[in-house]
C-alpha cells in the first residue's frame, strides 16, 4: 500500500503526457460518435463533459506508465471504460437509448417530455 502511494506520488510528479496527433484525432472521433448515439432527437448522448473524461482518463492512463505521450492504445481503453460505464448508468429504459440525462436528473428525454406534456393539459383545463 505504501509502495502504491509512492508510486502514485512520483507518478503526478514527473509525468506530464502530450497527447499524440493520432490519439487527439481519436479522441475527437469518439466523441463525435457519442453525440450520434442521440439520433438527433432530444436525448443527450455526450456533453463536453464525456469529452473532458475521455481526454482524462487516457492522461490518467498514459501517466501510470510514466509515458510521455498519450497513445491511442489509451484513447481506445478510455473510450471501452466510457462505454462500459455509460451504458449501464445512462440507458433509457423505455427507449433503450443512452441518454445522459439520466445520469444528471434520473429522468431521460420521453419522461421529460411526458412531464411537459402533462403540465400542458393540467393548464389547459385550470383555463377553461
């Protein structure tokens, strides 16, 4: 345990990885890929913030091996762990569509739209 947090230490301390032009273009790919997964409706597939983890996470990667460059090997295994944990936290259950909404309110796009939809029709009928 003692050997871990020497080694995180040192870790933060020297290294400092650049991301790699091929890796950078990855990263950029993937994310632009994850803003597809919402069809164009109004379900949030990736905000910024997926972008900003991904770049983090493939630092993070690049830095417990002391390596001066952010490779795509990292991008690739940043982009899987994104994957793997956005799948299972921001899946609509009634469309079966990540949206991330799910992850910031509980609530994904249809529920937001049936709650809208509902405040309408209970306005309309307090107008009559």
């Amino acid at each position: 345990q003692d050997f871990l947090r020497a080694y995180i230490a040192y870790a933060k301390k020297v290294a400092h990885p650049v991301i790699e032009e091929e890796a950078g273009n990855r990263l950029v790919s993937a994310y632009i890929d994850m803003r597809r997964l919402g069809g164009g409706s109004k379900t949030i597939s990736a905000t910024p913030r997926q972008l900003e983890s991904l770049i983090r996470i493939s630092e993070a990667l690049a830095k417990m091996r002391l390596d001066e460059f952010v490779r795509i090997s990292d991008v690739e295994e940043a982009i899987q762990l994104m994957k793997v944990s956005t799948q299972s936290a921001a899946t609509d259950p009634t469309t079966g569509t990540i949206d991330m909404d799910m992850i910031n309110t509980g609530r994904g796009a249809l529920d937001r739209e049936a709650i809208r939809d509902l405040s309408n029709e209970l306005r309309a009928l307090l107008d009559r």
